[in-house]
C-alpha cells in the first residue's frame, strides 16, 4: 500500500493533489469520495478532517487539509531546488502567489465555471457569471502583466509557484481570455504538461459522472 493517501474525488481540489502527485511521480493511493454526508461529512472521514471539506491527505500518517499547503508541502518534499523554490525569496514569491490565487481568483473561478459550464444550462444565473467576470477581470491582469516579461511566475522554470496558481485557475482554460494573452498562452502551457493532462482526465471522466443533483448541492453548500 502507497504510503500516500489523496481523498476527494478528482472533480474537487482534489485534482491539485492528485496533479501535484503526478508531478512529483509520487506512489499514492487516490480515494475518490465525494463531498457531502455520504463522502467527506461521514464521522470516518470528519474523524481525519474535522472540515468536512475536500481535499485532504494522510502522508504516512501525516494529517494535512487545504489544497495549497498540501501541494506545497509535497513540493518542497519531494522537490526542494526544483519544483519548489530553495532561495528565501522565491519560497516566499511562491507562497505570494498561492495565498493571492486563493484569496483572488478561486472562487470567482469556481462560480464562473457552475454558471458557465457544470450547472444544467436551464439553471446558470447569467448575473452570478457576469459578476465573476468583473471580478476576475482585475486579477487576471495582473497575472497577465507578471508573465509578460518572462514565460512563469518566478523566471525561466515552471515551479510551484505556476503549478498553483494554474491549478486554482485551471477552470479558466475554457473562458474567452482574449484580453489577457499571456496568461492564456501561460496556462496552455501549465496545463498541457503530462501530470496535469492525465490529472485533467481523472477531473473531466470525474465531471462528466457528476449528477446535476451533486452540481446543484455544490453551488448550494458553498453559495457560490
Ligand atoms: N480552501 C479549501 C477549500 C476546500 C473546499 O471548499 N472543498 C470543496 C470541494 S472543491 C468541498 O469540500 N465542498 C463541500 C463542502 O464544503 O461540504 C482548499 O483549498 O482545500
């Protein structure tokens, strides 16, 4: 048995661990439960993760929730002088980048994605996705000013620094993003590496199961 456990279905955040895992080529065993009383609410598995929130790993008994932390933790395991930054200034330009993909542009992301894409398109509040809009608008350019004068987020090399702010917008990849160019050409490029296509797999067979009942819990759960 693979010393690493992943829980959460790979239509969750729990794609960034499982992308991250690939990254890494980590052995790592995936339990895809759902969100909700069936899944990450059970006592067995708010007994791990008291959130009741999706997605949270168990390292060889190392207990850690938040998508982010896991996916820098991993990183700087497993990958420390690579993927994940060894100076002082880069880790904290990486950390930079991933408290602002949460604090900015997740859930604006998240709602666009339910009101654009995964709700029925009887049920997508065209305001909701309009707002989502405005509000990515401004972060998206800052995004796209960064990588306009070098190809990702901390110079030459891909590092978790890209990996997490492409993972937390990786929903984006199907909005008209016209208007921020490098970003757009940044994220094809993040998003066609081959962790992240065979995580993108796992996401898309995973999205395409989902039940219109569970998009519709989602949107409700989270009020997004
Ligand atoms: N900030 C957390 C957010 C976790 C989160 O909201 N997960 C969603 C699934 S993507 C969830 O479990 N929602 C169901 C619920 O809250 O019951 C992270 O990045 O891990």
């Amino acid at each position: 048995m693979a010393a690493l456990r992943i829980y959460g279905i790979a239509r969750t955040r729990a794609f960034r661990a499982l992308w991250m895992a690939g990254e890494l080529g980590l052995a790592y065993e995936h339990l895809p439960i759902e969100i909700g009383e069936a899944g990450a609410r059970a006592p067995e598995f708010l007994a791990i993760n008291p959130n009741g929130r999706l997605p949270f790993i168990d390292d060889d008994g190392f207990v850690l929730f938040e998508s982010l932390a896991i996916t820098l933790y991993l990183a700087k395991k497993h990958s420390l002088g690579k993927l994940y930054p060894a100076s002082l200034m880069d880790e904290a330009k990486a950390w930079q980048w991933s408290f602002w993909a949460i604090a900015e542009v997740d859930r604006g992301v998240n709602i666009w994605s339910l009101h654009a894409v995964r709700l029925p398109p009887a049920e997508r509040d065209a305001a909701k996705r309009d707002e989502a809009l405005k509000v990515l608008a401004a972060p998206f350019k800052v995004l796209d000013a960064a990588l306009a004068v070098q190809p990702y987020l901390l110079g030459d090399d891909f590092t978790v620094a890209d990996f997490n702010v492409a993972a937390v917008i990786s929903r984006a990849i199907d909005m008209d993003l016209a208007a921020v160019p490098n970003l757009k050409v940044w994220l094809t490029r993040c998003l066609a590496r081959p962790a992240a296509r065979a995580a993108l797999m796992l996401k898309n067979k995973a999205d395409s199961e989902t039940p219109a009942e569970v998009t519709r819990r989602i949107a409700r759960i989270n009020r997004l």
